[in-house]
C-alpha cells in the first residue's frame, strides 16, 4: 500500500512556514508556479484583513523534485513569513535579553485556553502563534500538489461560496457538475456563482466591518472526475466520507460538514433520496442524481463529490470580548490580534486543499503506484472492470 501524508511545521510570525510530504509517486510534473496559484487565491477574497497586504506567499520547493518532476523522495515546501521582520525577538528561539511581555488573556473562540491546559503554557504567545490559520498556507501547498497528482488520473477540484453571514447563493450543484463553471467563482471578490447573492455578501461584510464584527459562512467543494471503488465498508477509518469529514474539520474555524445533500437528507423522504442506478454501453454504470455526493457506503461512486464546510464567524472581534486572566482569574477583556472580518472565500481554497489531499491519499492506497505511470495504469484498469461488471 502506498501511503500519502504530510507534516507542517512553523509559527504565525517565525520565519518561515515548512511543509513535507511524504509518499508521492515519482515521475509527477511539479513546478512552484502549481503552487503559487493556490496560494495567491488563498489570500483573496472581499473582507481580508491587512496581513494579507504584507505577505506574498511563494512555495520553495527545497527536496523531492527534480527538473520539474518529483523523484519518489519527501517533497518539502518552504513559505516566508515576511512579517517576520516586523516582530524582532519576541519568537526569538534563544532566550532574548528582554522578554516580550507575556499574554495571559485566553480570546474567545480561540486556542488560547486550551492550548495553555494542553502543554502548560505561561504565555499564551506559544499557542497562538502555532494555532493560527496562517498555517493553512502550507496545507494549501500540499493540497496544491495533491491537486496535480489528481489531474493525473482525470480527476479536477474546485470550489465555490455558497453563504456569507445570512445571504445563500442560489446556484446548487448536482449530477451533471461543468467543473469549468464553477472555476468561474474565481472571477468574484467573495468567489460567489450567483452574481446577486455575491452583491449582497459584500454588503454584509460591509456592515459587519462597521459594527466591529465577523462572518462565517458555507463553501462547496466538488471533485469531479474521481474513479469509482476507492474507500471501503469494511472498517470505519476506510470509509472515504469519514476521511473526508476528517479533513475538512481539521480546517481552523470549520464547524460543520456536509457531503451531498447533507442534513437535508434528513427530512428527505428515502424514495426522494436514493440516486437509482443505471447502464448504457456508452457510460457504464451512473446516476442521473447525486443526492449522495458521490459516495455510497463509503465507497465513491464516480459522480462529482460534493462537499461543504460550514466555518464560524472570525473569533477576533475588533471590539475585544470578556474573558478571565490566568492566574489571576480576574475579569479583562481579550487581547485582539490582527484579523479578517470574513474569510470565507479563502476557506473555500483551504477545503480543496483538504478535500484534494484526503481523495489524492485514498487513491494511492487504493491503486498503489511508486511512480505516476503505475498510478495511472491501475485507475485505468479499475475504470475498465468496474464498466464490464
């Protein structure tokens, strides 16, 4: 069994952001131009804050590629932190003459409290700076690449902005998804599908900025093109949607996931939900819905996979909230750090990231494949038995 993964490494403010992945066929184009793309869009995005303005983020490629082909070797990624500068000695990793003043006013929504009980911190500078989604940027270098190890094997992802605060797109994805079309979210400041939603969602992060708060949001992210018989029933940790719900809520502010209908499947009557099957010598075996988000019982079906994402509201409010200092336990109010008043439409680019790399490692296990040919060859060959069944 091959087996994909990766590792991240880096703070908020330190140096640098590093990113190693591990088990990559050989023989896979890769260039950091793949990368650089993913991560601008990462940084777009109507009601981004200032730090967004200061970064510029471009991958390094410093191992496992070689005359633009990966070898076989771990690939590590290399992202600067160009803010860095800006904070001279207070991530220091030698003890500094002075020591920054130390936090102690756990936010709100945040790691801080957590995170001081998990590894029994006296400053809360250590767990904020680790637990901040600015380390969502290596993980969409790794998804960036899992994404050109996909298209590989005909497999493209995207995804789109379906709600900000209380406005819902009213563009909806089913069976017959034109990847293009929804490449076309690019096009938008909140990468919305449905102009006159879009126009309602600045709106509202208009507002929410005057009113010193945040929104959350909904992103979808489709894959279309993904073989069928990848996943498994037989044990839970195997179960492709459960891969997938895994990834997508280890997403920084994700609270809730959905894959095709989701929770409307719920009030769904059984009769009204199940995606009937079908053949023809032309397509094989197919659905002419997708209720299911192209996943039954664990298993992928070879329809489009819908997935979404539901992120809270940004927890650092420019009007501080109250909270409790350690070990005083008395009554202040919550250190605010720079931050977005939406980030919605850059967590859409962070979900395909996660969706790419959790479908990108499923796949391998399941086909196997030291280099890209051999990847190739046993897709080709599951398609072909899985239409003579």
């Amino acid at each position: 069994m091959t087996r994909l993964r990766y590792l991240t490494a880096g703070e908020s403010h330190g140096p640098q952001l590093t990113a190693v992945v591990e088990g990559c066929p050989s023989r896979l184009p890769l260039r950091a131009d793949d990368i650089d793309r993913d991560l601008a869009r990462r940084q777009l995005g109507y009601g981004r804050g200032d730090r967004q303005a200061i970064e510029r983020d471009r991958a390094r490629i410093a191992s496992g590629v070689r005359y633009g082909r990966t070898t076989g070797a771990p690939v590590t990624f290399l992202i600067e932190n160009r803010d860095h500068a800006n904070w001279g000695d207070k991530l220091a990793v030698d003890e500094p003459v002075v020591r920054a003043e130390a936090l102690r006013a756990p936010r709100p929504g945040h790691a801080d409290l957590g995170g001081a009980i998990v590894y029994g911190v006296d400053d809360l500078r250590d767990v904020i700076e680790r637990a901040s989604a600015r380390e969502t940027a290596a993980r969409v270098a790794v998804g960036a690449l899992a994404k050109r190890l996909l298209a590989e094997i005909g497999c493209r992802v995207a995804s789109h902005v379906v709600a900000i605060g209380g406005v819902r797109s009213a563009v909806t994805i089913g069976v017959d998804v034109v990847i293009d079309e929804v490449v076309r979210a690019e096009d938008d400041a909140v990468r919305c599908l449905d102009p006159e939603a879009s126009r309602a969602m600045r709106a509202a992060i208009d507002d929410a900025r005057e009113r010193g708060d945040t929104l959350g949001g909904v992103v979808e992210v489709v894959a279309v093109g993904y073989p069928p018989g990848v996943g498994s029933y037989a044990q839970a940790d195997r179960r492709l949607g459960g891969r997938l719900a895994a990834a997508v809520t280890s997403i920084n502010a994700i609270k809730g996931v959905e894959i095709g209908l989701g929770f409307a499947a719920a009030s769904t009557p059984g009769s009204a939900f199940q995606d009937e099957i079908f053949y023809s010598e032309e397509r094989g075996y197919y659905r002419e819905t997708n209720r299911a988000g192209g996943i039954e019982g664990g298993i992928s079906t070879g329809a489009p996979i819908v997935v979404r994402a539901a992120m809270k509201p940004i927890s650092t409010l420019t009007k501080p909230l109250r909270t409790v200092e350690l070990g005083t336990h008395r009554a202040v109010e919550a250190h605010v750090e720079r931050s977005d008043v939406c980030a919605v439409p850059a967590a859409g680019v962070v979900a395909e990231a996660a969706v790419a790399f959790a479908l990108a490692a499923a796949a391998l296990e399941r086909f196997g494949g030291e280099n890209l040919e051999e990847l190739v060859a046993a897709v080709d060959a599951c398609r072909r038995r899985a239409r003579s069944l």
